[in-house]
C-alpha cells in the first residue's frame, strides 16, 4: 500500500466555513477526521497516518495496555489526555509537543476537504482525548503547504512513494549525503517489501517525514527508483512485431539524465523519543 499525497490546499472548504462560524464536533471527509472547539482544530485522525497512540508506543513511552487504560477512562468528558498525565505516563510537555506532531501529520493527508456527498459534520462530537492544543484552521493549512512545498523540491523522485523501498547497497552513482541517524535507521527497517506508508505505521513514526526521507535518500543515490513505465514504441502502418531489431547483447545502454539534488533543511518533526527526551532535559533545568 502506497501513501496517497493529496493535492496542496488551497481552501479546506467546509473546515474553514466551520472555523469561521465558531463549530465544535467532528468533521469528516474521506481522507480523515478533524475534531473542532470553538472553530479551532484539536485534533485530526487519518489512516494513513500513525496516530498519537501508535507512535508513544513506538517510542516506548506508553504501552498500549496504558493508551487503551487513558481511552477507557476518559468518559463522557473526554479527559483521557489527563488521564495519562495524572498517571504519570506524561508531562503535559510532553503531550502537547507529541498531540502536535500527531495532528500535523494525519493533517496532511486530510486535507484538502472540498464540499462534497462524503463530508459529514456530527455537532458537539469530541475527541476522547479531550482538547491538548488547539490549531487555527488557517495556521493547519498553512503548515500543510509549508509541507507541501518541501516534497514538491523533490518532486523527480516521487516514483518512490508508493513503491517498496528498496536500498542500493552498491550506489550506480556518488552519494550525494551522508544518511541522519533517523534515515539509516529507516534503511535498516527497508526490507524491499514495504511502501513508505508501511514503514511509517511499522515504525510508528511520522507518515510526511517516512516520505520525506525516503525521497532524499533517493535523490541521494541510495534508494531504487522505480523505472517509469516504458511507452509502446512506434510502429509503420503494416509492419509486423519482428520488424523491431532486438537489442544488441553488451549494448551499453544510454545514461539517463539525474535531475540535481536540492539542497533543504531539515524538516522540524523529529521522533517522538528525542521529543520527549528534549523535553525532560529542559524540565531538569528549570
């Protein structure tokens, strides 16, 4: 299964209509589920997506016995976020930078949400999590065309996206940049079976900064690019299948032309863990 990159917004349509009447509940359109206080977004769902629960897990922060332990306790008041607080499962630090991360993630490929029969809004729904941080509407979208923006400077190797990722021990051409310690753990877990999208929710890690890497890496030279589907070649009118000359054995074939790599920074969305580590240390010194 491949991740599905939806269009960049340029108008999230119902969710900004929402937004600018002040709604509380759940929108939800085919990609996802955005859950509004007061017109603002706190929380967004997506299956493609690892939700917050899936990469705490990841992160060996919270088990999933706890994470299910939070849901079954948070009620009709939906107070599991302080339910894992008050456990000591997580500072409020902690859940607001971690529910952020999740949120930005399963935003982008949420949106766009255009005005359509799949779109439904349920009145005064809320999420069990109950409200962490809240996002304007506006901001959500802006942040997701700030990422949108970054994939399309790597837009020549979008073959990778919904292929298995498949690394190149033996690189055909100079690495172009030294893999981040996140990127070579990514290549360790690439098994030349797995999309992407699978590798994300395997690893319980951002599903936008999978892609991301995996398109640097190649862009880099250390990822296989699928090859782009082969046009028919053109043929005489009457002429028969064996008019084409077979290739030549030992033939060199002729080089393909390799878009230049872009230089970008670092996307600011790192692992939960380093999260959560950065956010002790900071406690300590206070």
């Amino acid at each position: 299964m491949g991740l599905p990159i939806p269009r960049p917004p340029a108008s999230a349509g119902p969710l900004d209509q929402l937004a600018a009447e002040g709604a509380t509940g759940a929108l939800r359109g085919p990609s996802g589920c955005f859950y509004l206080v007061d017109g603002a977004v706190a929380c967004v769902e997506s299956a493609t997506a690892p939700g917050l629960g899936a990469r705490l897990a990841a992160a060996g922060k919270v088990p999933p016995e706890r994470w299910q332990d939070a849901r079954d306790a948070a009620g009709a008041q939906h107070t599991g976020g302080r339910h894992l607080v008050d456990a000591g499962l997580l500072t409020q630090g902690e859940l607001e930078i971690c529910h952020l991360g999740a949120l930005l993630d399963a935003a982008f490929f949420a949106l766009p949400l255009l005005m359509a029969d799949d779109v439904s809004f349920t009145p005064g729904a809320g999420h069990w999590l109950g409200v962490v941080r809240r996002v304007g509407a506006a901001a959500l979208q802006q942040a997701t065309a700030r990422r949108h923006a970054l994939l399309g400077r790597l837009a020549p190797w979008a073959a990778v996206d919904t292929s298995p990722v498949v690394p190149l021990d033996a690189p055909a051409r100079p690495v172009t940049m030294r893999p981040t310690g996140r990127q070579r753990r990514l290549l360790a877990h690439a098994d030349g079976r797995r999309t992407p999208h699978e590798l994300a929710l395997a690893l319980g890690r951002s599903a936008f900064v999978t892609l991301l890497d995996v398109r640097r890496l190649a862009a880099a030279g250390l990822v296989l690019v699928p090859d782009a589907p082969q046009a028919l070649p053109r043929r005489r009118p009457g002429a028969c299948l064996d008019d084409n000359p077979a290739p030549v054995a030992g033939a060199a074939r002729t080089p393909t032309w390799q878009p230049p790599v872009p230089r970008l920074p670092e996307t600011a969305d790192p692992d939960i863990a380093l999260l959560v580590r950065l956010r002790t240390a900071l406690e300590e010194n206070l």
